[in-house]
C-alpha cells in the first residue's frame, strides 16, 4: 500500500504530495500504527 501511495503523490505537485503524506503518517502515529 506504502508503494501505490507513492506513486500516487508522485502525480502531485511537491508541496501538495508532502502535505498529504504528512497528514497521512500523523493519522497512523495517532492510531498507534508505526510500522509502516
């Protein structure tokens, strides 16, 4: 999954891509989920 959210933001512009990702790492660490 970690691969085709990737490719996905690679479609973005940079400051788009690393404010998703950004917001996607602080969802999971909220859930405990660090093995990512």
């Amino acid at each position: 999954m970690q691969d085709e959210l990737k490719v996905l933001l690679e479609g973005l512009p940079d400051e788009v891509a690393n404010r998703v990702w950004s917001g996607f790492l602080a969802r999971f660490g909220e859930l405990g989920v660090n093995s990512i």
